[in-house]
C-alpha cells in the first residue's frame, strides 16, 4: 500500500485523469439528456458518438489551440462521413465501395503527425458506428443531426470546462513534466550504484530521458501559450507556473551535463562511499521534484522535503581526503570529474530548492521579468497543414501510404467476414442477432492497426486481455443485477477511467472501453449475455486481421534508422555549432566589459546594448536547438526500441545503431558541459579550438584529425573531459554512419502515431 498510494495519487491528480473526466462527461450528458427526458435511446446513442468522435481529439497534453481547431474540424469531418456512410446503407454495394475510400483517406492523415492520425482515427471510428444499421434516407438525416449536435455539445462543452479549470489543466500538464524529470533523475541515480548493470542503466537512462522530452514539450505548449501580462488576478498563478517550468529546464540541463564516465567511476572509486553519496543525492532531488510535482498538482505549497546537504557535505569531505591524500595528483581526470559532479549537483539542490519557494509566491519574481519575449513563442510546436503533404505521399515507398492501404484491406477483409457470417446464419436458419453487432470487427481492426508492426502486435495483444478482462466484469455485474443507481455508477466510472487511462495504460482503457460500452448497451436495449460472447468473439476476429495485415506492405523500422540517425547527428551538429556561437559572443562581451573598466571608460551604451542582445539572441538559438537535439535524440531512441520488438530478421544494424545511439546521447550531453565553460574563457586555446573545429568537420560528415593532446592547465581542467568525450563521439558518429552511406533513398521519418 505505502508504494502504491503515491502512484494513485500521481493519477488522480493528472491530466490524464482530469481530461478522463471531462471526456466522459461530455459524452455522457448529452445522451442523458435526450434519453432521460425525452425518452429518445436511439437518438441519446448517436448522440453519445457524435461527442466521442470529437473527444477523440481532446487528448490530455495537446497543445489547445491545436485541440480547439481540431475539435471544430472533428465536427465538421464527422458528420460529412456520417452523411456520407449512412446514405451508403441504403444500398449495401456502396458499402463495397464506400468503406475503402474512407479508410484510405482518413489513414492518410498520418501525414499530419499525431493530432492528424487522431483526426483520422475520430472520422474512422464514427464512419464504423454508423455503418451498424442500414438506415432510410429520412433516418440519415435525422442520424447526422444527432451526431452533429453530440459533437457540437462536446466542443462548446470542452471549451467551457477549459476556460474554467484553465489555471488547474496548466498546473497539471506542469505536474506531469515534474514527475517525468523526477523519473530521470532517479535513473541518472543509478549510474553511480555499482550493483546495477551500466549498460542497461545507460539503456533506462536514454528511455526516460525520451518521455521526459516528450512531457516537458506538453507543458511548454501549455505553460508558454498564455503568459502573465501582469493585468490579470490569475497572473499570479501564471508567474508560479512559468517559473516551476524554467527552473525544471534549468534543472534538466545542469543533469544532463553531469554526463560522465561511470564506468571509470565505477572503476576507480569502486570501493568508495563517494558513489554512493551520489547516488543518494540525486535520489533525494527524485523524491524532492515528486513531492512538488504533486504539490503543484493540488495547488499547495510543499511542507515536506529532504535535504541533501549531508550527501554534498559527504562528497565534499571525501574529495578532500582524495586531496591530502596524493589522489588529485595521480588521478586528476577523475578527481575533475568528481569535482565536476559536486558542483553539479550543488546546483542541483539549489534549483530544486528554488522550485520549492516558487510554491510558496505570492508575487512575481525577477526570474520571470527578463523571459516574457516573444521568443518563447519559438519553443511552442507548430504544426503544418497542406494539402501536398497527402498527395507527395501517395507513392509505394511511403510509410503513411503503406499503412493507409494496410488498413484499406483489413476493412475489406473486415467487411466480408462480417456479411459471411450473416449470410451463413441466415442461410443456416438460425438466429442472425450474432452478427447484428458485426461493425465490431471492423472497429476492432482500425484501433489495432498501427502504421508500426511492433505497436500493432503490442496493441493487438493488450486488446485482447483488455477485452476479455472487460466481458469478465460486465458479467459478473450483468449477473449480480444491481440497482440501477449502482449499475448507473459502475458505467460512468467504467467511462471516466478507459478515457484517462488511454495515453498511460492501453489494456486498462480496453478493459474499462469494454465494460463501460456492454453496460451501455445492456441499459438502453436489456439482452442476454450472450451479447458479451459476441463481443469477445468479434474482438478475436479483428485483432486476428489486424495483426494478418500488418504484414501487407510492411514499412519496418530498420528503414527509417538512416534518415533517424541522420536527424540526430544534424540535430547535435546545430547544437554544437549554435553553443559555439553564444561562447563566442558571451567572450566578445566579456572583453568589451573587461576592457571599458580596465580604462575607466564610460561604456558605449548603444555597442553594449546591441552585444548584449546579440548574446541573449544566441542563447536563445542555443537553447532552441537543444530542445531540437532532444526531440530527435528521442525519435531514434523510441524507433530502436521499436525495432526491436519486431522479428528478429527484421532487425538491421543494431550494433551500429545502438552505437549511434549512445554516442549521440554522450555528445549532447557534453555539448551542454563544455559550452558554458568555453563561454567564460577569455581566449580559446589553439588544442581546444582545433579540436572544436574537427568535431565540426566530423558532425558535417568530413574527415578531420583530431589532436592528440589538448591544453589542460588551470581552469581548462575541466573542458578536458568534455572535450575529448565530444572528440570521441564525432568521431564514433561519423564511422557508424558509414553503414547508412548505401546508395538507397531513405524513407521519410514515420508521423508520430496517434494514441
């Protein structure tokens, strides 16, 4: 219970829960009102459709302006599919015809990244409940009104609760981030415990960094969307929010360059308490940044923390006996990297620390005054629609084109077995009711299909136990027959947690899908349950062509490795050439300083303003393409581990793209280390700049070598390290690249799949 407790917490006070709730209340409140009082089920339940189809859209996390326009398009999109596939069930041969088109088209919208594939999921998922029944034209468009007036509730709806709980949803989203932050931190622990693999901690370490990216970019699009302008009472709120936010970005950033060698580490100090006082230390941070993830969460201040100063006071004891002892002498890297680790994670505690007070504000802070620009805007994501991004991928060797014929086909096949089995029955003399909910198969179908084989299987799989987990519970409540005030009850709650649970746990929002969608049937047309067999079985059949389809012009992931790699290393070469210049300028600025009050002279405000914002500008760009590097660091991560669910025969070049991995991973950590530190030199010196300019010439593909030996005397002890980590990388990066240099065209980067 004591380990399980923080974690419900976690999710009942997330956004995953929170955008549950108001997905399942606006789907519900507009079939409750039209079945309630004016004893209309039928229309109640295309109403109830028309609001899912738009609450498909409303996912915890998307950006809102996104979420918004897609919504409206949602509406729009969704009743023209269901005009359209309705008036096609007047005529069963349109079906033939009708089905396809629409599978083909919505499939493509995967061309549009993720909330495009949810928009197409949206159209395929009304298109397959309307299909259910054939209906008169009459019924069409009474049918369409319906859909369209849930769908409309549904957004009007959305809108409000968000305009409302505006400040609770960015709080939220904020929460979400801290805890991923607080997962990475206790995984960086582990590279310092002797007693854990390093290769498969290195392993965690990379997966968790690609989640947190993924949440930390959430709440940027939230946080960053609407800041403070210091004439509204909620402005408060907004300051303690954006400054949780930058410092958790500071805080990623001093953990990400404490990359260091663990293995020498290990090594060297394996008989040492050092490593274990920093691992203990960061440990503490983790649970420091979960309670303010939860405190920040439930809008309260944080009352209850550890400190690490006895960790630090451990580590600093320790270093000094390394110093008396003669150990700073004969092992001075490590003895550097230590003491760069100390300071790390000095500044560490203090940023945690300073999130702490920021719960505590009651006014704006100076950390915020200095950020409000116009630059923030350039962190937020963009997406991009037109029209050409469907048509340039309508050719074979398309990913987004493969996948829309993959699930083109599976409707077809779906859609035979489903008039097979009536046909049979029929013909049979026996009672036709079997098939009579047949669209289940082709539902089943699209939810499994996945433009990825290893997401496919994966989902395939938690389908099935969800499904059959779920028919299990609507059993035992169908056969227990409780009041309906507690039957009312199990099928909301059923409702709230299969959409919360969707982004966290798929068999968990199949399972309660399944509950909440047998409960809803048996309440507005009481049956046998022999409903439920129905729909294990159906459910068995669509996974069964979902996972035979997937085979049908498969995309594998080892095609997308070349273009994946090359985007990291293009992604960490920006990186590293956009550091370069911000320590270049912040040098410039430095002398000028330097040199106007060596001579006592009044500065040229005009030459100093414009340096300094040409500093704060490269920065900014600086900044910009780290976020970049991390984004396509946790494209390649994610599609190796993706890989690496497929067939074995399937799988090309691993060690190469393990390596690649790993090393671009290392590079951009060490990029982070070495630029603030080139940023404080007064000049460069000729071993570091010649080795700046190899790992450029090495990042931009070209042979260059690298020198052999580096200055390293005083202060520039410590880019020693970093600079020969970096020298290493490149030069790793670019002979693993070599095995992607065959002449083939590399296919286009996959479109982030939809939930």
């Amino acid at each position: 219970m004591a380990s399980t407790l923080p974690h419900l917490q976690r999710f009942f006070y997330s956004h995953y829960f929170f955008g549950g709730l108001r997905q399942a209340a606006g789907v519900i409140i507009p079939a409750l009102f039209l079945a309630f009082f004016f004893q209309q089920y039928g229309m109640a339940m295309v109403a109830a459709i028309g609001a899912a189809c738009v609450a498909v859209i409303d996912q915890p996390g998307s950006p809102r302006r996104y979420s918004i326009n897609n919504m409206v398009g949602a509406v729009l999109l969704g009743t023209i599919t269901t005009v359209v596939t309705g008036l096609s069930t007047t005529h069963p041969v349109l079906l033939w015809f009708v089905i396809p088109a629409l599978c083909f088209i919505f499939s493509m919208f995967t061309v549009y990244g993720r909330q495009g594939g949810l928009m197409g999921f949206a159209c395929l998922f009304i298109m397959t409940l309307t299909m259910r029944q054939p209906m008169e034209t009459h019924e069409v468009l009474i049918h369409s009104l319906s859909s369209f007036g849930g769908g409309l509730f549904y957004f009007v709806f959305s809108a409000i609760v968000h305009r409302i709980f505006w400040h609770r949803e960015e709080r939220q989203a904020l929460s979400v981030a801290l805890f991923s932050t607080a997962d990475y931190i206790e995984a960086r622990s582990r590279l310092y415990d002797v007693n854990h693999d390093l290769e498969e901690s290195y392993r965690q370490l990379m997966r968790t960094q690609s989640a947190m990216t993924d949440s930390q970019q959430a709440a940027r699009n939230t946080v960053l969307r609407e800041l403070p302008t210091g004439q509204s009472r909620s402005d408060q709120q907004r300051y303690t929010a954006l400054n949780i936010f930058i410092d958790m970005v500071a805080l990623l950033d001093t953990l990400v360059a404490t990359q260091t060698d663990y293995a020498t580490l290990q090594r060297t100090l394996a008989n040492s308490d050092v490593l274990i006082f920093a691992r203990d230390a960061l440990r503490k941070l983790a649970n420091n940044t979960r309670q303010i993830a939860l405190d920040v969460a439930r809008n309260k201040p944080v009352t209850e923390r550890s400190s690490v100063k006895a960790e630090i006071r451990a580590i600093e004891y320790e270093l000094e006996l390394y110093r008396q002892n003669g150990f700073a002498q004969g092992n001075a890297e490590v003895y550097t990297l230590l003491v760069q680790v100390l300071r790390r994670l000095r500044n560490a505690a203090r940023i945690v620390e300073r999130m702490t007070e920021h719960t505590y504000a009651r006014r704006a802070s100076s950390l915020v005054d200095s950020r409000l620009d116009k630059t923030l805007g350039r962190f937020l994501t963009h997406n991009e629609l037109r029209l050409g991004m469907i048509t340039s991928n309508l050719r074979l060797d398309s990913p987004n084109f493969r996948y829309a014929v993959r699930v083109t086909v599976a409707a077809l096949i779906a859609l035979a077995i489903d008039h097979g089995l009536s046909l049979l029955l029929q013909l049979s003399g026996r009672d036709a009711g079997f098939t009579i909910h047949g669209y289940w198969i082709i539902l089943t179908t699209i939810i499994v299909l996945k433009p990825g084989y290893a997401l496919t299987r994966q989902r395939n799989l938690l389908r099935l136990l969800g499904t059959f987990i779920g028919c299990l519970l609507a059993l035992i409540t169908l056969n227990i027959n409780p009041h309906i005030d507690i039957y009312f009850f199990i099928l909301v709650v059923a409702c709230v947690l299969g959409y919360s649970m969707l982004q966290l746990n798929f068999m968990a929002s199949a399972t309660f899908n399944t509950l909440s969608i047998l409960l809803a049937f048996n309440l507005t047309a009481p049956a046998s349950t022999f409903l439920i067999g129905e729909r294990m079985v159906d459910t068995v059949i669509g996974s069964l062509v979902a996972l035979g389809c997937s085979y049908i012009l498969p995309w594998w992931e080892h095609n997308f490795m070349g273009s994946l790699a090359k985007a990291a290393r293009t992604a960490n070469h920006r990186f590293f050439r956009t550091g370069l210049q911000y320590a270049d300028l912040s040098r410039k600025l430095l002398a000028a300083n330097h040199a106007q009050t060596a001579a006592n002279v009044t500065p040229s405000n005009n030459d100093a303003a414009t340096l300094a914002q040409q500093v704060q500008e490269a920065d900014v760009n600086w900044r910009l393409a780290r976020k970049n590097a991390y984004i396509a660091l946790g494209n390649l991560t994610s599609a190796f581990y993706r890989m690496m669910a497929e067939p074995a025969r399937r799988q090309k070049n691993v060690p190469e793209v393990n390596h690649l991995l790993i090393q671009n991973h290392l590079l951009a950590s060490q990029i982070s280390a070495a630029i603030p530190l080139l940023a404080q030199l007064p000049t460069v010196p000729t071993g570091i700049q010649q080795s700046l300019d190899a790992i450029d010439a090495l990042l931009e593909d070209r042979n260059a070598p690298v020198p052999v030996s580096i200055e390293t005397e005083g202060d520039l002890a410590a880019l020693a390290y970093p600079i020969r980590q970096m020298s290493r990388a490149a030069q790793l990066i670019h002979q693993e690249m070599q095995v992607f240099e065959a002449p083939r065209r590399e296919p286009r980067r996959p479109a982030a799949e939809p939930a």
